[in-house]
C-alpha cells in the first residue's frame, strides 16, 4: 500500500510551500483565491485528509489501543510492567498501531475511564493488564463489544482454557517449578518456597509450581508466607529464622517474588548465612544487581502475543468475540536466569 | 462546565435501550423510522456528539499528548523516565488530556514518527525527554510550529534560561550540591566524585555541584570516571582501588547514578572497605534496597511542571512560541534521601 499523501505532497504538486498549504486549510481566507484553487485541486488529485480525524470517522478506526498504567508505587517489581508496556509500544508501532495510556486507580474507575474512551472513538482496542480474581472489566468490555486482551488469564474459573475472552500470560507455575528443579540438584532436597498469602491468582499458581514438584519428587519442605515488599520479607524471615533450626534446615528457597528473594537473603545473612541460595521471580534490575537467580517472565514476549491475538496475522483489529470458536490463549514460558555466583553482594 | 451527554443520556431521553441508540448511529437502517426519528431528536436535544473524532474536527484539539518511550534497555536507571510517564499520565487525565506513547530508536526516526502525528492531527502538543547536546528535535518541533516541553534544558547554549523554547529539568548541581555538603559533615573531607566521561551534558552537571562545593570548602579530592553500568564501574574501581591508597584515601564517594554507586559500593567491598560512604543519583529502586543514600529526582514534580508550561492556568494547550515574553522553564530542587545506617547488605 502506497504512503497517505502529506502535507509536502500537496505543496509540491501545487508549486507552494509548506506553510501556504497549511494555510488554506486552517485560514484559507488569508489566502489569494488562484492560490488557494490550485492547492484544493491538488489535495483532490492527491486524495490527501488532512487530519486523521477525518480518517476516522470514516473508517471507525482510531489505529490506537488503550493501555492503563498504574501509578508508579515504587518498590522492585513494578518495573515489570513497564518493560511490556515499553515492548507494547514499540511492536503495535512496527504494525502501525498507537498506544493510548491512562490511569485509573480502582477497577471502577479504570471501567469509566474506558467507556469515556469507547464512547469518544478514541481506541480500537484494549489490553487489560493485571487481572484478578474476581476481575469485572473483562466481562465488561465483553458487553460492550470491545476488542480486548488481557495480559492475565481469568482466574478462578472452571477451565481457563475455555474462557469467554482471549489472554496472554506467563506460565508461573512453570517457572518455579524450573526454578525448584534447579535447587533441588544444585544444592539439595530441602527446598523451601516463600510465597504471598493465597490470592487465588499468580501467588497461587507460582506456589503451585513448587509444590507440585516438591510432591513428585516425594520431598517435604516449609512454605512461608508474607505480604510483598522487601522490607517486611526481611523481618517476617529474621523472626523465623531465629526460631528454632528451621535456617539449618534449609537447602534453598524459591520464592514468590524478588522483592521476598531480596529479603531473605538479607535475612538469611543477618542470621549468619550469606550463602543460603534463594531464587526470586520478575528478573528485576534489583536481582541482576545482587546477583540473585531469578525467573525472567519474558514481557516482550507477552506483548507480542497480545499483538497477535488482538490484531491476527492481516494486521487489523478483529473482533475477538461472537465467532464459534474458542477464543485463544497465549501462555508464555519462563526462563529462569541462574547467576550460579550467588548473591555476591558481600 | 457540565459533563457531555452519553450514550445513556440519549437512551434515557428517547426512551430506547442503549443498543438501539448504537444502531441508529452505526446501522440506522435496521431501525423503526419512529424509532430513529425519536433518537434523532433526543441527539439534537442533547448535542450528542457520537464521536470525539467529530469534536476533533470541529476543534482541531485531539486533547493529546505525544511522548516518546524508549525500548527497555534493563539497568538500574530505566525506572526513572518511567516515573515520569506515570505521573504525566495521571496529571494529564486530570486535566482531561491523553497521553499518547510512541517508539523509536534514534532522533532522526522520533522526528519522522512525530511528523506522522502531527500531520495526522493525531496530537496537540509533544513532551520531549532527554535532550542532550546537539538534540535536533526541539528546534524541529519549533519549526513546525507545535507546542512543546522539554524534559530536560537545552545544552550547550550560552544561556539557557533564556532559551528558545520551554522547558523543565532537574537541577543536577544542587544535587551533588547537597550530596557533597552531607558526605563533607558526615564522613569527612575527601569526598571524591565518580563521574561519567564529558557528556557537555546531564552528567556535567551534576558533577559541577561536587566541583564547585569542594572549591569552595577549599578541599581537593580525586574525580574517577567510568561508562554509566554496575558491572563495569564496579570492575574500574575495583581496578582503581587496587592501585595504591586510592581507598583509604577517600572519606566518601558522591556518584553520578545509582548503576555507578552500587558498583562503587561493591568494589569497596570487595577491597575489604565496605563501610565506605557512596551517594547515588536518581534514588532507584535497588539504591533503596541496598540502604544506599541517593538524590532523588522526584519525576512527579517534573511532570507537574510540563504540564504547567503546557497547558498553562486554564487547561488548555497554548501556543508557547510567538509570543513577545522569554519562554518559562522550572528547575526542580531535587531531594538528597539519606540512609545513615549505610549500605546493609552483608
């Protein structure tokens, strides 16, 4: 497909500059009458739009997808969700898509700032980003006849392979039990997890990772929980750990996230045990760092697999729902980074 | 000013479901002619407009912003630009403004993607980040008469508070500033400077703050340089520390960014110091959690004061060129946040 004519186009063919094209078509009255019939005729021969609103409401396609951004909270994973929306950027603009974001700091408020959105014709699509239990935007968006993907499967469903909406995700019940693998043969059979309370969703399925190797493997460890946050892993773990031998007990520890792997190695150092090997979760310039382990969720992946489910091979916007078949789903395999050094921070 | 009429409005006036409000906008001809002229005139009562792609074209505002988002290159810096996307996109939604995202690799290619937007009528104004000495861009966007801030002074200007266009930074020296005076009162008088090599730039900057409070104190201390990275400035001053009392010679070390004091902090280490006082820039992430000091660049009031200069009072973008006043810039005061306990990785 040819380039749209531009602005330069018109003036070129109509032997003007630049500036008197834009002014007949912001102050035409400012412009000499035989000037101002040669640059119509070449914006007619050229089938040049001037703005892309035009475009718009003539096709119905903004070109652009809607992605909500959460406040920055600080802290070490958030950067995770950055790196898609980064990778996001770049991959719909190779496929000549824009991004739109917008905040919202409530399920709520992210639904009626959507619908101002939809309402307006300013978004084709949406990627929903963080899913939850219980989630009411992707049902929603499903009612509105919205083009959507989510990066999260839905959770707490039956078969989430039949679900009513297309998804991407990283498997995070592989990645651990990559990650429990991996400590189990390189430093011994007594590998623990630190995970989050039950959230019936990503804590849950990481935990499951672990568990379910652990049970096949015929081995008992303790699993340990703590709200996420480097700071309160560090001294849930430094009370546990001068409980009793429950850190001599220890071979390893797989846990929920980097910010928990952080703590406890702290933890686990503070209580005289620098070399205790903990394996973290999200890959964050934090464990790189520190030179902890860590399973690498790949969101550049994702964001290319959310492409794809959402626009199809041909490029365009589909309308994911309605069709017989069962919307597809992309699940993403973890890598886990291993930094065989060990937390070399000393 | 009142809320716009919705979709519902119409529905609730004409007494129709929302459905068929959709239909006679989208497929009117599957619609009772009752029932479309009933529509009709509740849209007429109301002055609904279907499309914001309509309100566009009648205003010539897309109510949005571009702003350019790197590829993720990893690191420990990366968190900061994306600080400040964040706290734009929520400032802007305040002020009923969108953010619109783009990529793209060099200067070159971000003008020519910013051409496309522009003649597309798909942005209102531009928010340019990381200027650096030479940078094409603001004069470029000057030239094409669109309303601009940048993220970052013009370098290399004789003076650049009376520069050509607006702009908002971060005030580099007063951050070193403060920096040195603390490690000068804390630690002691040799507080040295690890820098980046010359950049005419950002990195100057920040290193004349430590420059010119030594001179003024009438100390001496040594200035080391490395490539920005953890890994490689660990391994030059490992190198560094290495070569006679270098070490023992410093009372503390002010740093350029956080990727250069973590490797400093560690390269002390290794060299049996590990108490040695290092102050970063940017307070990231990892600087938190390793308990190292930092100056924190506080990203939200950056974009707060795009904004200001954008929008001005009233909230609406105003041409900022042209006019007979010196365009305005903000200077941001940046935060030295002190963790006396020190670096408590063990």
């Amino acid at each position: 497909m040819a380039k749209p004519p531009t602005v330069e186009d018109v003036a070129r063919v109509a032997g003007v500059s630049r500036q008197t094209v834009s002014n007949v078509l912001n102050s035409p009255e400012i412009v000499r009458e035989s000037t101002r019939e040669r640059v119509t005729a070449a914006i007619t021969q050229l089938a040049y739009r001037p703005h892309a609103a035009a475009r718009q409401l003539r096709t119905r396609r903004s070109s652009t997808i809607g992605v909500h951004l959460d406040p920055y909270t600080g802290g070490i994973s958030g950067v995770l969700l950055d790196r898609f929306v980064h990778a996001l950027t770049e991959r719909a603009s190779e496929r000549g898509m824009r991004i739109l974001i917008y905040s919202a700091r409530t399920a709520e408020e992210e639904m009626e700032r959507l619908g101002d959105l939809i309402d307006g014709g300013e978004i084709d699509a949406v990627v929903v980003t963080g899913t939850f239990f219980g989630d009411p935007r992707t049902g929603w968006l499903a009612s509105r006849d919205m083009p959507f993907v989510s990066f999260g499967r839905p959770w707490g469903g039956d078969d989430v392979f039949r679900s009513p909406h297309t998804w991407v995700d990283v498997d995070g019940a592989a990645g651990t039990r990559t990650a429990t693998r991996y400590a189990l043969s390189a430093a011994g059979p007594r590998v623990g997890f630190l995970g989050w309370p039950s959230d019936g969703g990503t804590g849950d399925d990481r935990e499951r990772g672990w568990r379910e190797t652990m049970n096949e493997a015929g081995l008992i460890a303790p699993r340990f929980e703590t709200a996420d946050g480097l700071a309160i892993a560090r001294a849930t773990m430094t009370s546990i750990f001068a409980e009793g031998d429950t850190l001599a007990e220890l071979d390893a520890l797989v846990c929920v996230s980097d910010a928990l792997a952080v703590g406890a190695h702290l933890a686990a150092a503070d209580a005289g045990r620098r070399s205790l090997p903990v394996i973290g979760f999200d890959n964050t310039p934090v464990a790189e760092a520190l030179g902890i382990s860590s399973v690498e969720q790949s969101p550049e992946l994702v964001a290319a697999g959310a492409l794809d489910l959402l626009m199809g091979p041909t490029g365009t916007v589909v309308a994911l729902r309605g069709s017989d078949s069962a919307p597809e789903h992309i699940l993403v395999e973890p890598r886990l980074i291993i930094r065989p050094e060990g937390p070399d921070v000393s």
